[in-house]
C-alpha cells in the first residue's frame, strides 16, 4: 500500500474548476500517462468538479498519483454535503444525469474508472471514488485475504505530512502500522518515517514488542504516538497495542470494539510494561485505525449500508465527516475477506 499523502482541494465556486482541472492535467502528463489515459481523467475530473461547483455548491476533492502491486495509478475521492443521489443505479447508467450537466455523468465515470465507488446518503451527500491504471493490469477475480486503504491528507499550508502508515504482509498474517510524528512540519513527518522504516524492518510479530524496537529507533526524532496491530491468522487472533492518541476499532457486523492505547511518546518515554490486546478473529471484520487529526466520536451505524463498501470508501466516508482540518489526517481502514 502507497504511503503517498492526498492532494485536498476544497471546490467553492466554479473558478476553482479550471486550475484544478489543469493541475490534475499537467500531473498525469508529467508522470507519462498516454494521452487517452489523460483525456479520460479530464473527463471524470470535468464532470465531478463541474457537477459540484453547479449544483452543490461546494465540495472537496482529494487525489494523488501512486502505485500499488498492480502498477502507477491516478485516484480521486469527490466529497460532498450535498443531498445525496436520489436513484444511483440510475445514474450510474452511461448517459445519464441529474441536472442536464455534460450528459455523462457517474456513468462516464464508471465506465471510464479501472475501480470506481459511490456511497450516497439523503441529506449527508456523496461521495464518489475513481481509480485509473496508467497501464490496465491483469487483476485477479479472487478476493485477497485483507483489502487495505489507508488516505492521509497534509495539515493545511504544509508541504509534508506529519503522519503515516504501513501494512506489510508477514508469515502467518498481516501487520498494520499508524503513527503521528508530534506537532506538524517537516520534524513531524521525520518522526513518522522513522518509525514507518524501523517498522518496516522490524521482525517481531508481538505488536508490545515492536513499539519497543521502534522506541529506540526513533530517539533522535521529536518523537510519535503510534499503534501496532497483528491479524495473526495461524492463531486466528487480532493483537493490538499502542501508544499515544491512535483511534482503533475493529468492527464486527455493525458493532465496534475500540481499543485503549498506552499513555507514553515513543522516542521519548514509554511504560516499562507493554502487553497486546488479544481478540478473536471473526468473519468480515473491519479494522479502523486514525490519528487524532479525525475527531473520533464517529458512530458507522449513522452511515447505513457503508460497511459493504471496499475500504476506501469507508476510510473516505470518515474522513469527509471528522476532518478537523487543524492537524495532519490520517485514516487507514482493511476489511478482512476470511
């Protein structure tokens, strides 16, 4: 998974359109996208900034280039508070469109996307998700055993972002890293790459364990707050620890269980006693993990039928209510397939 932070723009009026619309443009041009690939992102850009500037009134988009184990890709995630899409299946139809836009619509959008999402709520908004291969990839049809996403959104007027995160694929499961170097900056963003890289190479399976290595790896730094956990498949086991302000859930049908981390600044001081929280692993769960850059008072049974969405757009969804906008943000949802 791409560690790449989200370029945000917030779309106010239509003035906003054409410089966002150009500086995605000159974006995919400049990392080598043919010029189809180009036009086609121009397109889903020009309808969903448009269709916002219109008929919402305001809006928010987030996108970046990055790459994953399929290849370079562009995504977007369009947010609005709008009024929600009264009959999406009809929209999403080629051709359609709610207000005699440019005629395409979320079809276009659809059709134009390697993966596309839309989650539509009366009277919350929409929230649309595309996603475009620089060279379409031969993806499997089966299901991997864990689906991660992770968005991670700069403090606003900073160039690097203070928090990050990191999943890597172990002997027998999954482990899944969030951090948040303290304060915000170019000192904040050292902290959090630190520790990502000593989490990188750590080899302890035990999450206590590994906070303690990437303690000592990260004492030069201003020092982090951040949180380990291990889907431990051969014991069929979730083991979770943390230190400082990290937000984790592991959602189970449309109940979560929130896990308490420790007090402490790793690089810093940290208790002197570190123990996991171990729990069962259970079908389709979802885990949740932020930085306090989300307000984290969110309910997900307020959002009716989101857990069935891939994790970006859960992670996407709780982003677009609980921005604090004050701080870096981060949020990192994985739904376990097993």
């Amino acid at each position: 998974m791409d560690n790449a932070p989200f370029t945000s723009y917030k779309i106010e009026d239509k003035s906003y359109v054409s410089f966002i619309k150009r500086e995605i443009h000159n974006l995919v041009t400049t990392k080598g996208y043919s010029s189809q690939k180009t036009g086609e992102i121009d397109i889903i850009i020009s309808e969903l900034t448009s269709n916002l500037a219109k008929f919402v009134g305001e809006g928010e988009l987030l996108y970046r280039a990055a790459s994953d184990r399929n290849g370079d890709f562009f995504e977007m995630y369009c947010l609005d508070n709008g009024q929600g899409i009264a009959n999406l299946n009809r929209m999403l139809q080629d051709g359609e469109s709610s207000a005699k836009t440019l005629g395409q619509g979320l079809g276009a959008v659809h059709r134009l996307s390697s993966e596309s999402s839309v989650y539509t709520l009366k009277g919350w908004g929409t929230v649309v998700y595309s996603k475009i291969y620089k060279e379409e990839p031969k993806i499997s049809k089966n299901k991997m055993p864990v689906e991660v996403t992770g968005i991670k959104v700069n403090m606003p007027g900073e160039l690097v972002c203070g928090d990050g995160f990191l999943v890597k694929e172990i002997p027998g499961g999954y482990m899944f890293f969030l951090c948040d170097g303290l304060g915000h900056g170019e000192y904040a963003n050292e902290a959090a790459n630190e520790a990502i890289a000593a989490f990188r190479i750590c080899r302890e399976k035990s999450p206590a364990e590994l906070l303690k290595f990437i303690h000592l790896q990260v004492k030069k730094t201003r020092g982090l707050v951040g949180t380990v956990a291990f889907l431990d498949l051969n014991e069929k086991k979730w083991k979770i620890c943390g230190i400082g302000n990290i937000s984790t859930s592991v959602i189970t049908g449309l109940e979560g269980k929130n896990y308490t981390p420790y007090n402490g600044i790793i690089g810093m001081n940290i208790p002197r006693t570190l123990n996991d929280s171990v729990v069962d692993i259970q079908k389709y769960q979802t885990l949740i993990m932020h930085s306090d850059g989300l307000k984290n008072r969110w309910n997900i049974n307020s959002l009716p039928g989101l857990m069935k969405h891939p994790p970006g757009m859960i992670a996407s969804c709780l982003f677009k209510d609980n921005a604090r906008r004050t701080d870096d943000m981060s949020v990192l949802a994985a739904k376990i397939n097993i």
